[in-house]
C-alpha cells in the first residue's frame, strides 16, 4: 500500500506541505549564513533566504506532486522517485537562484554554482527522506488510532450485549413472580393485588421506555426505582422500608441506563431477603462539582455483597469504565451496625435542566 494512499490531493495539503518545506528552507538559509558568510546582515541572509527557498520548493514541490500522483508502493519505487525529484530539483532551484540572487554561493552572472547543487543535492535527500520517514509515521500512528476505535466499538457492542442480557435476565424472573404474587393476592386481598399490579404496569412502562436509552434522566430512573421497590414492599411487606432523597438539582441530570436497578435488586435478593427481619434501602445523591453520587444503602447481610462479582455490578462496571474512563467509578462500603453501601460517581457531562415533566 502506498504511504501517501490515505491523503487526498487537496489544496489544503499542498499548502501545508509548502508550509513546511518553506519552514525547512528559512532554518537552512540562517545555518548557512552562520557558517559560511562573515557578513552577518539582513540583506546576506536574505540573499541565503532566496536561494535556501528556491531550491526547498523547487525540489519538494516536485516531490509532493509526484507521489500524490503516482503513488509508489515499494520502498524501490519510492527511492527513484525521490532521487529523481531531488537531482530535478537542484537543477531548478540552482538554476532560478542563479536567476534572482548574484551571490558568491550562487554563481556570478546567471551562471550556476557547482558547489550550490551538490549541496542542495545532499540537503534534499536528507529532507525528502525525512518527510517520508514522518509520512510512515502518521500512517502508523492512524492505523493504530483506526484499530483502538474499531477495539472500542466492538467493546461497546459487547457491552450493550451484555445490558440485553441483563434486561433479559431480570425482567422476566422479576415479572414471573410478581404476576404470582398478584394472582395470588386477587384471591384474598383484591385491592393489594390492585395496588401491585399498576405499580408493575407503571414499573414496566417506564423500564420499556427507559431500558432502550443510551442515557435518561436521574428523575426518571427514580420512578422507575420506586414503582419497583413499591412492588417488593408489597411482597415483604413490613420487613421492607425504603427512602429515596434526590435534591432538585440532579433530577435532570443523565445517567446510563440499568444502573440503579441492578445495584437495588442486589440490596433486596443478597441483603434484605436473607434477612429474617428484613431492613431498609436508602437512595441518596448529591453533586460534587462536576461529580454526580448516587448512593444505594441496605441495612441487611453486608459484607457477603462487597466483591460485586455478581452479572450485574460486573456489567455496571465494564459500561462506566467504557463510557467515563477512570472518571467515574462503583465501589462498595461497609454499613454499621449492618449492611452495606454501593457508591456509583459518574461525571456530570450533560444536564437537561431546560425538562420539565
């Protein structure tokens, strides 16, 4: 493949490389002033300049056209190439400074300076293979960047697999047993039964709509948290408690969905359930500058549930470090006297505090 495949032939791309043989050429005109000149002034190094431009363009302009266009894939190819361009090149630049400048460097009375083409010669080789050298560079360099992005999107891919299966994994074994319940409870308490069906019908409105989202609105996911839990206190009964404290300013911040769901599902089954006399879930959140803390605390078994090793605290782990980076984080604490707290932070990047409703 050639290296200059990836370019397109654009104006803005021969302006940038005039730029930067032109740059080249200003920094050779002061060396050779300083070492070959006694006279330091500005008319000698603009006399340098001319000549040091002269040639810079004449044989790199060549060079830029030429590859553009004939696009040589072997290194072979490449080597002729250059080494044409550059002894063309001298030819022309030695031949239009001899033109412009009547410098001792350049010749005197149009004539060409010998010494001025094996010098400019030298000088193209070393540039133009530079110039190729940096060209692999950044070819490399986008390579790589194409290969970290497609590694990524397939990352994400398995991610987004992974909330599926995770939706597919709680929401029918969620809804089985609440349906059970309700039949259950039409028997003998028709207005429970009542109550837990629209908390689920309500719960799984809000789930349908929400789960489908690449992000939602805090407000939103708590509805859902409460149509859920309101649920399971009607299942445990009084061996469930829960309190929800969100201040305004973070209800129209956005959050990833099935973040709060799986974390308050493991307090209840892991933390609550096991426990004989049950316990009480407390939801929490506050902004720390640029920092949302969202809070999941149980008082129930506690430390059995700190590793997060369950499908998932994993999948929330893999989606914050995949969407945040090292800039939001799931942690887990001990509670007193029992317990235990799950502490999500995520950056607080987009805030849609213009919705209301």
């Amino acid at each position: 493949m050639s290296i200059y495949e990836y370019r397109k032939f654009t104006v803005w791309y021969v302006l940038k490389d005039v730029l930067f043989i032109s740059l080249c050429s200003t920094i050779i005109a002061v060396v050779f002033m300083l070492v070959t000149s006694a006279d330091i002034s500005l008319k000698s190094y603009f006399e340098y300049f001319l000549i040091a431009q002269c040639m810079g363009l004449s044989i790199g302009l060549p060079c830029t056209f030429a590859f553009h266009f004939f696009k040589p894939a072997k290194p072979s190819s490449q080597l002729i190439l250059v080494t044409l361009c550059v002894i063309f090149g001298s030819l022309l630049g030695s031949f239009l400074a001899s033109r412009l400048v009547h410098h001792k460097f350049a010749g005197f009375e149009g004539q060409i300076h010998p010494q001025m083409i094996f010098v400019a010669i030298i000088l193209g080789f070393i540039i133009s293979f530079g110039f190729v050298v940096y060209e692999k560079y950044i070819t490399f360099k986008l390579s790589a960047n194409e290969e970290k992005l497609k590694r990524i999107s397939l990352e994400k891919e398995k991610l987004n697999a992974d909330l599926k299966l995770l939706q597919a994994q709680v929401e029918p074994h969620f809804l089985f047993n609440t349906l059970s319940n309700i039949l259950s409870l039409l028997d003998h308490d028709a207005m429970t039964g009542k109550n837990m069906l629209e908390n689920l019908t309500q719960y799984l409105r809000t789930s349908l709509i929400q789960s489908r989202k690449p992000a939602n609105r805090l407000a939103d996911e708590i509805d859902m948290i409460r149509a859920y839990l309101d649920i399971y206190k009607i299942r445990m009964g009084k061996r469930l408690a829960y309190e929800i404290n969100i201040p305004e300013n973070v209800l129209n911040i956005e959050i990833p969905p099935m973040i709060l769901q799986p974390l308050v599902e493991n307090a209840i089954k892991h933390g609550l359930e096991p426990k004989i006399e049950g316990g009480k879930i407390s939801i929490k959140a506050c902004r720390k500058e640029d920092i949302l803390i969202l809070e999941i605390a149980d008082t129930g078994m506690g430390i059995k549930e700190k590793s997060g090793t369950g499908v998932g605290t994993g999948n929330i782990q893999k989606r914050l470090a995949s969407l945040f980076g090292d800039r939001a984080s799931l942690n887990f604490e001990d509670m007193t006297p029992a317990g235990l707290k799950a502490i999500v932070e995520i950056p607080c990047e987009r805030d849609h505090s213009h919705h209301r409703g």
